[in-house]
C-alpha cells in the first residue's frame, strides 16, 4: 500500500527526526546490550544513569550553560512549573511577582502566581489579541521575580530580546528552546516542556542557578521543590525514562548537524520562505501585528475571506500537510517549524498556497501591510 508523505506542522507533540524515531523504536523492542526494552530498564542501572549523564552533558554543551547552573529533568510538562515557581520564589515574599502578559500560556501562569502572592502584570498585549509582544515597561526593582514566555506557540509571537535586570529573571522557553542561541547566564530558571522542540511529551527541562534555587528558606513539599531534584540526580522518584532516553537522541542529532547555532539559520530560512508566501498571496495575512515579533517557530495566519479557511485547509490536508489548523479558541491556521521539520516540507506548504490562490484569483504579489 502506498502511504502519501505527510508533513507535520503540529505545535506539539513536536516533530522527530527519522533517525531518531528509528533508534527510539528500536529501544523499545531490545535496547542495546541491556537484553530489555528500555521501557523496562531500571532507572537506577548503570545504563540509564549513562543517559541522563549524557542528556545533562548535551544539554550544557547546546547551550553552553554555566557550572553554576543546575540541569534538572522533571515532569508535569510547563504547566507544572506554572505553580512550582510561585511555591517556591513568591510564597512567604512581601514582594510581588513580576509577570509579562503577552498570550495564552502567560496567562496560565499569572493564574497559578495568584494562589501564592502578590503579581503585579507589569504588561500586556491582552487588549490587542495578543498580537504583539509588549513593551515600554518596568520591571520593578524590588519585585521577587520577573516572569516571561519567550514564544508563545498560539498566538504566533517570539520575544528576540529581553530585559536587563537586577531582579531575577525567570522564562518559559518550552517552544523555542534550542532553536536558536541563547545567553542562559541572563536568566536565573529558564523552563521548557520537551514535547514542543526538545523530545517526546512527559519530561519537563529546568535549567536554573544553584544560588537562586538555594535562595528559598520555607518548607516546600518534596515533588515540588527543585533542590530535591538537584541533589538527586533528578532521579528523587522514577524519571520519565523513555522520554529522556529519546530527548536524549533528539539533542544528539541537534549536535550532530553543527549545533544550535546551525539549527537556528535553518529555522530563519525555514520561517522567511513561508512569512514572504503570506505576505505576497493575495489570500492570506499573518496574524502578528508587528515583523519583528513573528515567531519562528509557530507561524500563524490567516485568510482574509475567513469563509474560505475550512475549504483551503481541507486542500492542504488532502496534499499531506498535517496540524496547521490554528489553536481552537484562534482559528485560522499555524505552521509549527521546530527543528526536525524539513525545509522541504514548507516548500510543499508554500505550494499549497501558491495553487490554492490560482484556483481562486489570479495570482498577484501583495506587500505586506507592516
């Protein structure tokens, strides 16, 4: 039987490369001499304990994060650490809590941040759709930490750069992570849930600073206090095995094709062949307000004849593209562009949208309206 290619533009789960699907399979059945799937595999053998040295050491060397920076992997996804942090860095504070309001999943974690302390929004793009990042704002120098979302996977933005400091800064990084350079040394907790562009869905990454960790003086319960996991080997209860295991291989076909400074001009190129086929097709636009908050990693759009988007949507199906309908409570579409997914793939997309606008008008370039 003969299978049409598919090409996977979901927000997450995330792509994998084919090399690792195959390696990740093969574990499952017989993992290398160990004579067991590794979904069998103790996580206290010395086997395992070789991954996550491993998954660590790839971690630090992708990033080039700093010996005084623990490497934690955790579960519960991003969403858990929506209340760890709080727990940990609000609880007990005279301070408030600085958060930046700029989507769907920042304002999950104001939420949390309430049922701990004092928040103070210091911004927010609420009142335009969340269509930009904002801006022009204060960190206030006494607040007990500053709270960000480096991209925000719905809404289709990506903050590029990010405020200087002297109140410690925490950032949601789960969509974005190792798609392109950052300085983690500008960050005292950077967090990311794996399944959007580091691995399968069920491990959690926490890079954070021993001393701001070592900062907190309450009683935390155990599951959700970072030092536990820090002193032990992020192994406190069972880690998610399988899903470090296979992170694991993710981050070493990362390193494999130069790094992440490599993977970053591949997902530029991948986002400018698309962004420049949204802004010249005379029936889409894309959904961010301003060019330079575009998000690499999760394109949005929309058509400008809503009417219209179930129609071209089930064309773009039927010709193998898979997960671009736009979040539930948005509409229109997103093309998620994470690392493993081909330049080839968007080529394809960018077809799709090429052919469908012939169908419909004659084909003509339109500028962008920003």
């Amino acid at each position: 039987m003969n299978f049409m290619q598919k090409h996977n533009f979901g927000a997450g789960p995330c792509i994998l490369p084919e090399s690792v699907l195959s390696r990740a399979a093969e574990a499952v059945k017989r993992w290398d001499d160990a004579g067991l799937s590794i979904l069998e595999i103790s996580h206290r053998s010395a086997q395992f304990e070789g991954v996550m040295q491993e998954a660590e050491a790839l971690v630090r060397e992708l990033l080039n994060v700093p010996e005084d920076y623990s490497v934690l992997f955790l579960q519960g996804g991003a969403s858990m650490q929506f209340c760890m942090i709080p727990m940990s860095f609000l609880q007990n504070s005279e301070k408030a809590a600085a958060y930046l309001d700029g989507g769907y999943f920042g304002q999950k974690a104001i939420k949390e941040a309430h049922l701990f302390g004092k928040v103070n929004v210091i911004a927010s793009s609420k009142e335009r759709a969340y269509a930009d990042i904002p801006c022009d704002y204060t960190i206030p120098e006494d607040a007990a930490y500053f709270h960000c979302t480096s991209n925000n996977t719905i809404e289709g933005t990506e903050m590029f750069d990010f405020p200087e400091t002297k109140v410690p800064v925490i950032c949601d990084m789960s969509s974005d992570i190792f798609s392109r350079e950052i300085a983690v040394d500008k960050f005292d907790l950077i967090y990311a849930g794996a399944q959007k562009n580091t691995g399968p869905a069920g491990m959690t990454l926490v890079i954070a600073k021993n001393s701001f960790l070592n900062s907190v003086k309450h009683p935390v319960p155990s599951m959700l206090d970072y030092r536990v996991y820090r002193d032990n080997g992020s192994m406190y209860n069972t880690p998610p095995v399988f899903a470090i295991y296979t992170a694991m291989l993710n981050l070493r076909w990362l390193k494999d094709k130069g790094g992440v400074k490599s993977i970053a001009w591949e997902n530029r190129a991948k986002a400018q062949l698309l962004y420049d086929e949204i802004d010249r097709n005379p029936l889409f636009y894309g959904s961010a307000a301003k060019w330079e908050d575009r998000s690499l990693m999760n394109v949005t759009f929309r058509m400008h004849d809503q009417a219209k988007e179930g129609d071209f949507l089930a064309y773009a199906e039927k010709n193998g593209m898979v997960g671009i309908r736009g979040y539930r409570t948005v509409g229109g579409f997103r093309a998620s562009l994470y690392n493993a997914l081909p330049y080839e793939s968007v080529k394809v997309l960018v077809d799709c949208m090429k052919v469908y606008a012939e169908k419909t008008v004659p084909y003509a370039d339109v500028k962008p309206t920003y």
